[in-house]
C-alpha cells in the first residue's frame, strides 16, 4: 500500500515523488507512475524498490505511524539542545530602523541594561543546560544581542573574560562560537581589540546598497547609514575578524536581492543571512493586503539569489533548508526559541525569545535546575511546528516565529505564513533542482 505521506510534484511529464516527513524524490514519467497506479507493474522494479526503501510503499498504517513517531523522537531531542545563549546586554539602540521592534520595546520596558551580575549568571545557566545534554557533533554559540549591544561595552568585555577561563577550565565546549550582533556603528579601535584577542565574531545588519539601506536604516536623526556601516564592515574584513551579515527584506530592496550575493561577496564577509520582516510593523510598510504578495516576492527573490550565486550556502537561509534536504533530514526549525536558546533580557529576566517578554524567572533566581526546554511556554510553542499540522513542506518548514504570528494574528500558535509560503517554494525549487542535477549527470 502507498504510504500516507507520499506526495507528488509533476513537471513537464515529469513525476516526482517524495516522503513528506524526509524528502528524498524519486522522479519518473506521469505514464510510468499511472501505470503503477493501475497495478500495471511489468518492468518497474527498479521504482518499486526505490518506493519501498523511501518507506512510500508500506506493509500497513503501522509502518507510517511508526516512521512519524521516530521523526517525533529525533525532533525532540534536537529541540531539547540549548545550543544558544543570548546575552541581551542593551534594550536600546543607537538607531531608529523603521521595521524594527525594538524602539517600541525600549520605550515600553526602559533602556535597561544587562549587569555584570546577571551576564556571569546566565553563563553558569547555560553550563549547567550543557552538562545535561552536551552533544560534541554540534556547534555552541554565545552571542552578544540587544538592542544595540555594544551599548553596554563593558559588560561585554568582561564576559568574554569569563567565557575563556570556564572554556579554558573545561567548562565550556572547546567547539564554543563567540558573535556580536551589532548594526556596527559603535565598533571601535577596542571592539577590534577584544574581537581579535577573544577570537569573536561579527555579524553587522546592512540591508544591501545605499540607496535601498539607507531609506529605513536610519538614525535617530534620520540620517542613513550605509557609508557608516560599510566603512565598518571593511575595517572588520581587512583585521581579519569573521565578519558576517544580516539582511531585512523591505520593499525598497525586495526586486534587487536577487543580486545581493554578489553585492555581498564583493565586500569581504563570510556569509549572510536573509530575514523576513516580522510583526506589526510589517503592517504598516506592506498593509494586510499585501503580505502574501510580500512573503512569496521575498521568498522567489532569496531563491534566485541562491541560484545566481557564486558560492554555495553563502547566503544562510538557503544553505539551512538545503543541508536538510541533502541528508534526508527533518528541518527542526526556523527560529530557536523551541528549546534551542536561553536568553537572558538585559532586567536579568529569563525568556526563550528576545522579543517576547515571557518572564521566566530571575537569572540569578531560577536555581541550577530550570532548564529552558522544560518551560511551559516552550512546550507550548512547539504545537504550532509543522509536524503537528498539515502541509506537504512541513520537512523543510521550521515553523516560523511565535511572536510575529502573535504580533500578526494575536494568536503566538497561529500559522506564520511568511515561513509557510517561503518553504512551499524551496521545496519545490530543491525538488527541481535536483531533477535538473540528475538528468545532467545521465547526460
């Protein structure tokens, strides 16, 4: 019997089929696959022996039931690793970008700023989660977040201290990733510093060229920012810092980024990573109207981006649902709030997303056992992820972000539609793709 998560793309005569829970397609003429439809299966063994190794022809529903509860389990272990610790060392920001939150924030809960207290705090957190499931085949990042980050400096050289003596000591992984996210204007001669002697890396926000980045990059004066930032992000290349970069989608860049790869590449940077806008501010720069047309325009253009580049995964969300794909993997999620960070607001707060002040007790008040994967929020938030719902991207569809569906739809479990609509396109871009590989590899 076919299995109840087989699924069918067909092209130009073209059949593919795949597992919905791990795609891995197989391709065939449409004649081919409505023969084997109507039990006419003379020379077809080849297909029916790739069907029953894909688990997309099985004995019975047992055999499926099974196959999603192991997907479940290997889900669930990977969304119980705290791989992340955000340290949100400013509520703040240094500039007045037009799409972003954190203004709004700031103003509602203050510009606080982390203690020196509560940073050392949330590391001895974080070691704690980490000698309970420590897993050497992944990577740890610790990154300095905000806000405007490097508005509290001193904060942030400290920890840095403290992070080489516990990683030095044995007490943090030895694979341990230090980043900074900043909009760059506030490095300086000692940021390069302590970026060069503590090994950190820098990802710097610039929304491509100056004149796309500089109508709603701006600062508290209205003034863009571009000639700023990349001055900046040529000062980090040229000191040999790895220095990466995050990109906003917005309407007055969204018909160029098919290009930003090469724009990129050309400054130096390592990788780069797009991001959709989120929330209500989204609103008010594309109106409710006019967000599905956003969110597919913004999801062909990262896709041809990825097509035109030079470099392979140099752009990330791409290279993220690719790997996936590659190794017949389930895509945990798009956004590690599930379980995957603990963030420590800059009041000292616990919560499992920067933008969603969910409370979760004190830092330096939890005690050694809380444990972020635990938390009901957390668990909660993990009902909105694909494997739970309909939808024949759900391998390659992480769900998206709670709180923009929240900000969006007053409901932090409803859809989030730019996630949805984006891995309904590269999952038909990845099947394709890897026709077009196949046949030019028979060629």
């Amino acid at each position: 019997m076919l299995s109840q998560y087989l699924r069918i793309r067909e092209r130009d005569g073209i059949v593919a089929l795949f597992h919905e829970l791990h795609p891995d397609p197989i391709f065939c003429s449409l004649d081919k696959w409505r023969n084997l439809l109507a039990g006419i299966t003379d020379g077809d063994e080849v297909l029916i022996n790739d069907l029953k190794q894909r688990r997309l022809l099985v004995d019975s529903p047992e055999n499926d039931r099974q196959e999603f509860e192991m997907v479940a389990i290997n889900l669930e272990r990977k969304l119980n690793q705290p791989v992340i610790l955000y340290l949100m060392t400013a509520q703040g920001c240094n500039l007045n970008c037009k799409y972003c939150p954190v203004p709004a924030i700031a103003k509602k809960y203050g510009e606080t700023i982390l203690s020196m207290e509560d940073a050392f705090a949330g590391i001895d957190l974080w070691e704690e989660h980490l000698k309970d499931v420590y897993d050497s085949s992944l990577q740890y990042f610790v990154i300095f977040y905000g806000g405007e980050p490097l508005l509290n400096k001193e904060v942030i050289k400290n920890s840095l201290g403290y992070l080489k003596m516990k990683k030095d000591a044995g007490f943090l992984p030895a694979n341990l990733n230090v980043m900074i996210a900043t909009n760059g204007i506030l490095v300086d001669d000692e940021i390069i510093a302590l970026c060069k002697e503590y090994e950190v890396m820098v990802s710097v926000g610039l929304d491509g060229p100056k004149s796309s980045n500089d109508v709603l990059k701006v600062d508290g004066s209205g003034n863009g920012t571009f000639d700023r930032i990349v001055a900046i992000i040529r000062l980090l290349v040229q000191s040999n810092i790895r220095t990466f970069a995050s990109v906003s989608i917005t309407p007055f860049n969204i018909d160029q980024i098919t290009e930003y790869s090469k724009f990129f590449m050309e400054l130096g940077i390592e990788k780069f990573g797009f991001n959709f806008l989120k929330g209500r501010l989204l609103l008010e720069l594309v109106g409710r109207d006019g967000l599905d047309d956003y969110y597919e325009q913004a999801s062909r253009g990262v896709i041809e981006n990825a097509r035109r580049q030079s470099k392979p995964g140099f752009e990330y969300q791409m290279e993220k649902k690719q790997a996936a794909f590659d190794s017949k993997d389930f895509f945990p999620v798009d956004c590690t709030c599930y379980g995957n960070q603990l963030v420590v607001q800059p009041d000292g707060q616990i919560s499992n997303c920067p933008f969603s002040k969910t409370w979760l007790g004190h830092v330096r008040e939890v005690g050694k056992d809380f444990r972020i994967f635990n938390q009901p929020i957390v668990k909660k938030w993990r009902e909105r992820l694909p494997i739970h719902h309909s939808g024949e991207a759900k391998a390659v569809c992480g769900g998206g972000c709670a709180w923009s569906s929240n900000e969006l739809k007053g409901d932090p479990l409803a859809v989030d539609d730019s996630s949805r609509i984006f891995s309904e396109e590269v999952l038909n871009e990845l099947i394709w793709s890897r026709y077009k590989k196949l046949k030019s590899e028979k060629a």
